[in-house]
C-alpha cells in the first residue's frame, strides 16, 4: 500500500537529469525576468534622467508606456522568431542565443543618452526576453512525465519571482543606495545608480556555458526533425501551420489569453507598490504639515526630495511584497490546474484579479492595510501566468511546440502593447485619469480571461501530442 501512494507522488521517478532541465531552465527564466523588472524598479529614476528638464510628469508617463511598449513588441517578435528557431535547430543552441541577446542589450541600455534610445535598447532585450521563455517552457514540457508537467511547469514560471527578487535588491541597494546617489551626484553624473543596475544585465550570459555543457536535446525533438525529412508535411517551426485548421483555434484563444495577462501585468499588477508608496508619500506629507502648519508646495516638493532614498525602500517593500504574492500564486496554480483542470484555475484567478485590482486601487486607502494586502493582491494577478508555461506547450504537437508556444505568449505582446499605450494616453494631461483609474478600467480584462477557457480545450491528464 505505501509503494502505491509513493507512486502516486508527481515527482516519484525523476531523474537527476530532469531536474537539472529544469534549473537550467529556471535560470534562464529568472535573469530573463530580471532584464525586464529591473525597468519596473528603476523607472522612477532613469525616466526622468533620459527627458529634459521640466518634462511633465504626465509626458514620462507616456515615454515610459512607450517604453513597455516597444519591450512587449520585441518580445513578441523574439517569441515567435525564436521560437521557429528552436523548432528548427533545436533548444539547446537556440536558449543560449536568447539569453546571449538579452544579456548583451540590457548592459547597452546603461549606455542610453536619451529616451527613444533607453526604448530602443529595450526593444532589443524583448527579442531575447520572448524567446528564452518560448525555449525554455517548451523543453521542460517535453522533458518530464503528463504526472508531473503542471507541477514543474508552475516551478519553472515561479522562478521568476527571484528574478523579480534581484531587480528588487537592485532598486534598494543600488538604485535606491544613498552613498552611491551622493557620490554620483559630487561626480556630476546622477544617472549612475540605476546605470548600474542594467550594466549588471551582462551576468547571465555566463549561464551559457553551463547550457553548452550539460543540455541535449529532448529525444521527442530528434525524432520530430527525422520525420520532417522523410515528410514534407511534417515540415517543423512553420509559424503558418499555427494558423491552420487543427490549431486555428487554439492559438487564437491562447493569444489572447496571453494578451489580457500581458496587459494587466504591465498595467495592473507592477503598479501595486506604486498604490502603496501613494499612500506612504501621503502619510510622510501629513506628518510634515502637521510640524510645518505653513507649509507651501514647493517646500512639500522639496522635503519629499529630501527623504527620496526611505522612500524608495517603501517602493522597493511594495514590490516585494506583490512579487511574494505572486510567486505563491503561480506555485498554487499548477496544483489547481491538476484538481479543476486548466478552464477553472484561469476562471478563478482572473476572477481574483478582478476584485482584489478594485479592492487596492479604489477601497484600500491605509498603509498598513494595504501593505498586508498585497501578497493577495499579488497572488491573484499574477498566478494565471504559470498557466501560459503549462498549457500552451500542451496545445502543439512536437513539431510545433515551441513555435506555437512562444506565439501564443508572445502574440498576446502584441496585442497588449497597444492596450498600454492606451493607458499611457489615459494618464496623460490631456485626458487626465490617475494611476489608480487606469488600472482599475483595465482590469476589466480579466472578465474575458474567466470566460475564455471555457470556449479552449481541456488538456489536463493528456500526454504530449508526437
């Protein structure tokens, strides 16, 4: 009896190997997250470094929505090119292509003088951004067992929390870094610290030794390759097969699936800690007016600058605590999706992003309050992402996989970009919304995230299709 329970285990029978597929590819993933996040906890500071002087706040809004989205296009575009890619010539040579991309434009982007180059730059990053994770979910779908695929694939998305972590650590020590931002400014060089924090992008390319050394190609992949040469309509990575009438459908749902996270990603859940550091800033306020009854704005302006660097650690708080959250959520997804199956862990996600959005942006109006509710917050707007490293792989058959998994992600870049240079526009002085109001409206989204699955197969318990 307890030989069959330990049967029973999703990871009973892995091997060393497996679990080295899925460190490598998690690492891929964390620094892959890191390019991008350390954006997220730097834009307060590179932004207006990269404008001229006297620039509205309300045009760095637009300039950095045009920012994420050049970074969702390149990513889409880096996506389905390397995806194909990985199809054609395998995963192994092509991951290490995505992560030498990423890496290599990312320390460039330290380099930027103005603000249309810091965009272009990320642009660039995005086309290897895209592309990591198109490999890297792909080979660990088709490196381990039906029993255990939910489950590491939640592992393998959750991984990027700790990419999160290190842009993070890179907000509050450097960025954020009061010694460092005095010694920049005496220099007569301000924009140093959050310089720093993208010259350290050059790290992860050193992971592509390891994956020179220690990756093969999944067995499922060479033998995909030898029918494509004795079968013309076997043909792998055609991007155009996608489109065709037995994946037609699937890969339009997953698009937009893909999409509503994209956008409310970018659009909703990064600005948690910005409703929190609102609220701090607003506190800080009152406790100074309460000492200074006269107080002018200017000499608000001039005090918040004063205490910019605790300010930023209030910031930085915010973030990890929506990042903890959701690398919870994407975690618990996985189980879920193994016990209701794929359509009901994306309804109860989205359905739980919708409400804990309203709840923070429109009833939350306390510190305290509000900082113990973001790892909810967190928790629900980010965990249906696991779900794209999980299902997406399971709608294509080997030849295809990773073209069709890296569209679908990828595409829903596309897809949102516009959607963000919307809510830039909503936020700018000629509309005039918050923060607050905009995240709210698009999380909206998350309506047809909850309704959408159920309209897309259930693949829970299949295997792979050859």
């Amino acid at each position: 009896m307890q030989n069959e329970l330990k049967e029973d285990k999703w990871y009973h029978g892995i091997s060393r190997y497996q679990w080295l597929v899925l460190t490598i590819a998690s690492l891929g993933w964390v620094f892959d997250v890191f390019e991008g996040q350390i954006f997220v906890a730097s834009m307060n500071e590179a932004m207006p470094s990269l404008v001229p002087e006297g620039t509205t706040k309300g045009t760095i809004s637009e300039y950095n929505a045009i920012t994420f989205s050049a970074f969702l296009i390149g990513g889409a575009l880096g996506g389905i090119l390397f995806g194909a890619l990985s199809d054609r010539i395998g995963r192994k040579k092509t991951m290490s292509l995505t992560i030498l991309f990423y890496s290599l434009f990312t320390c460039l982007s330290a380099f930027s003088q103005d603000w249309w180059q810091f965009a272009g730059f990320r642009f660039l990053v995005a086309l290897g951004v895209g592309g990591e994770w198109a490999v890297a979910s792909t080979l660990v779908a088709e490196s381990f067992p039906p029993k255990a695929r939910a489950r590491v694939g939640s592992i393998f998305h959750a991984s990027s929390v700790l990419g999160t972590y290190l842009a993070i650590l890179a907000g509050a020590f450097i960025i954020g870094n009061e010694s460092i931002q005095q010694y920049a400014e005496d220099a007569g060089y301000p924009s140093l610290p959050w310089r720093i924090g993208f010259a350290l992008g050059v790290v992860p390319s050193f992971l592509i030794i390891w994956i020179r050394r220690s990756l093969k190609e999944p067995e499922s992949w060479q033998n995909a390759q030898n029918a494509a040469k004795s079968d013309s309509s076997k043909q792998m990575g055609s991007i155009l097969n996608l489109f065709s009438s037995p994946y037609l459908k699937s890969t339009c749902i997953g698009i937009i699936l893909a999409s509503i996270g994209f956008a409310t990603f970018w659009g909703v859940h990064i600005y948690g800690k910005d409703a929190f550091l609102k609220t701090i800033e607003s506190e800080y306020v009152a406790e100074f007016k309460a000492n200074e009854p006269t107080v002018t704005q200017e000499e608000i302006e001039v005090y918040l600058d004063s205490i910019k660097a605790t300010l930023k650690k209030w910031e930085m708080l915010g973030m990890f605590l929506t990042t903890t959250g959701g690398g919870l959520g994407l975690l618990a997804f996985g189980p879920l999706c193994e016990w209701l199956g794929r359509r009901w862990a994306f309804f109860l996600f989205h359905i739980g992003g919708l409400i804990s959005t309203y709840l923070l942006f429109q009833l939350f109006n306390n510190s305290i309050v509000i900082g113990c509710f973001l790892p909810v917050f967190g928790f629900l707007t980010l965990g249906m992402h696991a779900g794209y490293a999980i299902y997406f792989p399971e709608l294509y058959p080997t030849r295809l996989r990773s073209t069709g998994a890296g569209t679908c992600f990828n595409g829903g870049r596309i897809l949102a970009a516009p959607i963000l240079l919307l809510a830039g526009w909503m936020q700018s002085q000629k509309v005039g919304f918050t923060l607050a109001q905009t995240a709210t409206i698009l999380s909206l989204l998350y309506i047809v995230g909850a309704i959408l699955p159920f309209f897309a197969k259930e693949t829970r318990g299949s295997a792979l299709m050859e």
